[in-house]
C-alpha cells in the first residue's frame, strides 16, 4: 500500500531539518561567528584569546548544552556571508538588530536598545551635538569598515568626511586628532571614555538613532531559537546576564 504524498513529504522535511540543538548536543561543539574588535562585547587578545560580555554569555551557552566554543572569525564586513558560509551556531559580540541581516538569518530576543551617537574628544563636544553639525565636510568621521556604524554615515553623514579604519585603533586617532567623530552604539562610547578619559559620549541618552542588540541565529531553525530564547530568560531571571553586564558595562546587577 502506497504512503500518502503528504506523509512522504512530512517524513522527508523531518530528516532533513534536524535542528542545530540535536547537532550541537552530538558533537559537543558551539560553532560562534565573533568580530573580536569591539568592546566591551567581544576582543581577541594577543594570546589569542576572547573575552567580553558576549563571549562569557557564549561559554555559559555551550556549557549549557554540554559543548565547547570554537571560535569562528569574521569582519563587521563579512559577518553575514560568514555566518552562512561556514555555517556558525550563532554569532554575537555587540551585532546590531538590521533588516538587511534579517534577510539570511533570525535574531534571539533582544538585549536591549542601544542607539547610535557621537564620541569625540571632550573639548570639541559642543561642535558635535546633532547631525547638522556633523554632517559637513570639514568634519572627519571615522568608522570601522562594513558594520551598521558607516551605514549610518552613509545614510545621514553623507558631505562628512569618512575614513575606515581597524576598530581597534580608531578611539586613538580621535584623541591624536586624527579624526573628530565616531558614530557608534551608546554602550561602546560610554565603555571607551572610561580608558580614554579624553573622549566623550555625545548625549547616551538620546540616541541618533533607535538600534537593538541581539544574538544572530540561523534561519528557520525553531528549536534552536526557542532554546537560545529560553536560555536568555532563564539567564537574565536569575541574575546571570546581570552580574556578567556589570563586570563589563560596569552597570549594578
């Protein structure tokens, strides 16, 4: 007796479609997409280690699942065709929430909001308060190359006078005055004017522009996000993710 066409269907889709989860919990292994160029979330340092915010949240969810970490690197750049190319479990250290990275992937829920604004050096603060300021020609903005940093300059900077360069050694050129404006997220501003007392965040509060902070997951992997997503609320319940925020941020668990 031949099997319905929809029973065929069904039992194809499923052999197909094991999740992520089973997949890790098999090979004891959390495959993570990480720039390691942006405190205080992710940062490889010369020993070639990673530490940050992000990266002790990733260890905890690997060790959750009975897995370890292999680290995966990419480029604010790259990270979306990273991610999908060599097929990363998820990717964090401070990814931004964009409808263009929506596109080829999903995102756990949010870490919360964390809006674009200006860090510049203390004494040129009253130059640099809105757009209309910045948004000159004689203005030098610096960002790192690909992320939703220069997007942002690209969109409402644009007689600015952009320059790339490594995230790392950007906060440096803006206190040699190299360059006048970094246009980034609130959390790495007020995190830099604490290790460069020369540099100030433009107004954390009020943001330039409205922007989210999560987990890049694979696409239409439900039990995989469900789980990440479970996982995240059972952390922030507890106080885990507080207590790791504030050895990072600085902000009280």
């Amino acid at each position: 007796m031949k099997k319905p066409l929809f029973v065929l269907l069904l039992a194809a889709g499923a052999a197909q479609a094991q999740s992520r989860l089973d997949l890790i919990q098999q090979n004891h292994t959390l495959r993570v997409c990480t720039t390691g160029d942006y405190k205080p979330y992710s940062f490889l340092r010369s020993d070639g280690e990673y530490e940050g915010l992000d990266i002790s949240m990733a260890q905890s969810l690997a060790a959750s699942l009975g897995a370890k970490v292999n680290w995966v690197p990419t480029t604010w750049k790259t990270l979306s065709d990273d991610f999908v190319a060599k097929q990363c479990d998820i990717a964090l250290g401070g990814v931004s929430v964009t409808l263009k990275r929506q596109k080829i992937a999903w995102f756990a829920q949010p870490l919360g909001v964390d809006g674009k604004i200006p860090l510049v050096r203390c004494a040129d603060k009253a130059r640099y308060q809105t757009i209309e300021q910045i948004n000159r020609k004689t203005v030098r903005v610096i960002e790192p190359a690909g992320g939703t940093n220069e997007a942002f300059v690209h969109a409402h900077l644009p007689q600015a006078s952009l320059q790339l360069a490594e995230n790392t050694t950007i906060f440096q050129q803006l206190v040699d005055n190299k360059a006048d404006v970094m246009i980034t997220d609130a959390s790495e501003a007020q995190f830099q004017q604490q290790h460069y007392p020369s540099l100030c965040a433009i107004n954390p509060d009020k943001p330039m522009q409205y922007g989210e902070k999560a987990y890049m997951l694979p696409r239409d992997d439900m039990s995989w996000k469900l789980y990440v997503d479970q996982w995240l609320h059972l952390a922030t319940a507890t106080g885990e993710y507080a207590a790791v925020q504030s050895q990072w941020l600085g902000k009280k668990p």
